[in-house]
C-alpha cells in the first residue's frame, strides 16, 4: 500500500474466506470475521456473534461480487436482524487471483484479487472513515493470562463460563475473546462478569 496507513475501525468487518482476511489485514484495522464460504449457515456460534455485533457495533459486510457473494450477503441480513449492518461492495473486475488455477465460474475477482486501493476507496465511499472512533484496546494476551483465560490449565473452561456470563459464543478461542472484549465491552463490564464467575 506504499506505506499508506491502515484504516481504523470500530466496527467488525465479515469477509468470506481466510485470503480475503489477509488482503484486508493490509488496508484496514480492525476485528475480521470469516463465513468461510457457505459455512455460515451451520455454524450457529458464528452466528451468534455477528449478530451480537450487529446489535452492538454495527458490522461492515464486504463479499464477492458474483452469485454466491451476493448469497452469503443477504443470509447475513437475516442474521443480523434488528442491528446495524454497512453494505460495501467491490466492483466487477474479471481476471483470476493468482494463487488460484483458473477464473471463478462468473470469472470476476474475489476480495483478495482487488487491488489495496480499490478497496480502501471503497471504504471511503461508504462513509465509514472518520464516523467511527478507532478501536480502544483496553485488554491483552497478558491481562487474559493473568485472568486465567488463556494459556492455563482451566483457560478453556473458565473462557467459556466467561462467555456464558456475557453473552457471547461459548467457544471462542482466546484471540475471538480478546477481539469481542475489546469492540462490544468495557473494563468494569467484564470485571462484574469475573466477579460473578468466582461467586458460581
């Protein structure tokens, strides 16, 4: 991106796949979901945490343009509900990714094809730069350790009657965890819910 900074968001960003994740970890910062492709309609926990977002943050929906993009976009419109949804979408561009042997079957690229300013643009077009705060990072991986949510014995556990206290998907992992802490709550929230683990 010849040394452009990256875009700051307060709002969740759901891409299809881990290459689109990647592209887009080099234009925005922000919490990227993935639908794994179709994935998203049997995976209930996932789900549920985009629509917690939604309810909370707003989400930034961002699929392929072809069919199947257009699919896994309108499911997450009856996912999210009643919360907040930004639709941006990327032009038609054909060709082929290069990691890829041939085309798509509609021959237009995916998120990871487009190149890093097209989709910076695209973001600035859909007026969700500058709207939004940059995220505040008030918890990390060693606060989490020091909680007993990661990197112990019973982390796992702990992590989950963590996310049943606050409403969150019973399995994520401890990066998931740190990312929703981070976006969807604060310091003295999350500290009731400790408080209220140790009472159990």
């Amino acid at each position: 991106m010849s040394g452009r900074e990256r875009i700051k968001l307060d709002m969740p960003v759901i891409v299809e796949g881990r290459y689109d994740k990647i592209k887009l970890e080099s234009v925005i910062d922000a919490v990227i979901i993935t639908t794994d492709g179709f994935g998203i309609y049997r995976n209930r926990e996932k789900r549920a945490l985009i629509r917690r977002y939604a309810e909370k943050t707003g989400v930034i929906i961002l699929t392929d343009s072809d069919g199947a993009g257009f699919q896994i976009r309108s499911s997450l419109k009856g996912c999210i509900g009643s919360g907040r949804a930004v639709n941006i979408y990327i032009p038609d561009v054909f060709g082929k990714e290069r990691r890829k042997a041939k085309p798509s079957k509609e021959g237009k690229l995916g998120v990871e094809g487009i190149d890093t300013e097209t989709l910076r643009r695209a973001f600035e077009e859909a007026g969700v730069i500058g709207d939004s705060a940059p995220r505040r990072e008030w918890i990390d991986k060693q606060r989490l350790a020091e909680d007993g949510l990661s990197g112990g014995d019973n982390s796992s556990a702990r992590r989950q009657a963590l996310c049943r206290q606050l409403g969150l998907p019973e399995r994520m992992s401890a990066k998931a965890l740190l990312e929703a802490l981070n976006t969807l709550y604060g310091e003295e929230e999350y500290a009731k819910a400790l408080e209220i683990m140790q009472e159990d």
